[in-house]
C-alpha cells in the first residue's frame, strides 16, 4: 500500500477545490475522475465512491477503496474504447477533470473530452483543474457551454494554480 502522503496542490488538486467538491456531492455519492493520484482515496475517506480513470498502471490499485479503472493512452488522449467502457453505467454526482497529464510539453490532452460528452452527464457538475493553461482554459469554456452552464465556482491558490467548477443550469 502507498503512503498516504498528501501534497495538496502540487500534482494533487488544491485544498480549496478538494472542499467546493465535497460541498457539492451528497454524502455517499460518487465522484468519477480522471486522473488519480494521492488525494483519491480521500474521497473514500470522506465516505464517498470515486471511480478514477488512470492511464498509468503505476498510480492503478495504489488506494485501498478507490475504484481505478486502467486505460492507457492511445495517441493524445485516453483509449477511447477503453475510455467508453470505463465509464459506461457509472452514475456520478461529479466529474472531476484532472488527467491525463496536460502539462506543457506533455504528449497528452485533455480536450479529448469534447469527444467524449455524449457519454457524460449534463446534469451534473464538473470540475476542471488546471485552467490557468491555455488548453484547459479552452476545454472549460466548451464544457460550460455543453453544459449550458450559468454558474461556476472559480478557485485559485496563488498565482498559477486554478480550477473551475462548472455547475448544470
Ligand atoms: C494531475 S495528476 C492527478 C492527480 C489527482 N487527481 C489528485 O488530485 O491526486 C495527473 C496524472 O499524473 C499522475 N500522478 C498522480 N499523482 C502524481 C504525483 N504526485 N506525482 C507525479 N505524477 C502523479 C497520474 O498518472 C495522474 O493520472
């Protein structure tokens, strides 16, 4: 078992969106994520599911209790057929948008999620980190509109790191 070191903030999410996500989702709910890390297994902790998309089999099975779903990355973005599978039938309170890796000089993307919204549940919010960068930025606009969002929670920790969450009208 991994050690339950969490850095908040610095590959993890930030202490501020770890708590907007945990005022948003009803107690017992289920959080479906891409991207895990150290801070996934705090979900089940809190008493919640959390069904995490990992491409890396190194970050797969490291938390006892946290659902990990292995799909490895197939060009810019998740397999898409492993990525579809992965989801299907998971019935989430909110999507949290945290991988794969998109960092600059990464070969990955997050925008291989605009393909993917037909699988995904307008109803619910989602919640995008890292969109201080360009392409998240890019990707949080087109959720909004998808989701014809009117409201958003926005969350900063010092100057370059900033998340969004995007709640359904
Ligand atoms: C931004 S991290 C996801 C972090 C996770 N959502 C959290 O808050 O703990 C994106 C990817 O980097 C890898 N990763 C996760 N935690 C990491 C860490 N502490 N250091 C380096 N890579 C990490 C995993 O492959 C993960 O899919």
């Amino acid at each position: 078992m991994a050690r339950r070191r969490v850095v908040f903030g610095a590959s993890s999410i930030t202490v501020e969106l770890f708590g907007a996500i945990l005022r948003l989702v009803p107690e017992g709910g289920t959080i479906l994520e891409l991207g895990s890390g150290r801070v996934s297994p705090l979900w089940v902790d809190c008493g919640l599911r959390c069904v995490s998309i990992e491409h890396d089999e190194e970050w797969c099975g490291l938390f006892p209790g946290v659902e990990y779903r292995h799909v490895p990355i197939t060009g810019t973005w998740y397999d898409r057929a492993g990525f579809r599978e992965a989801v299907q039938g998971v019935q989430y309170d909110l999507l949290l948008v945290d991988g794969p890796p998109g960092q600059r000089g990464a070969p990955t993307s997050r925008l291989g999620l605009l393909d993917e919204l037909d699988r995904l549940d307008r109803t619910k919010p989602v919640a995008i980190d890292d969109v201080e960068r360009p392409a998240e930025a890019r990707l949080a606009e087109e959720v909004r509109s998808w989701l014809g969002s009117r409201a958003s929670i926005s969350l900063r920790r010092g100057r370059r790191h900033h998340s969004v969450v995007l709640l359904p009208s």
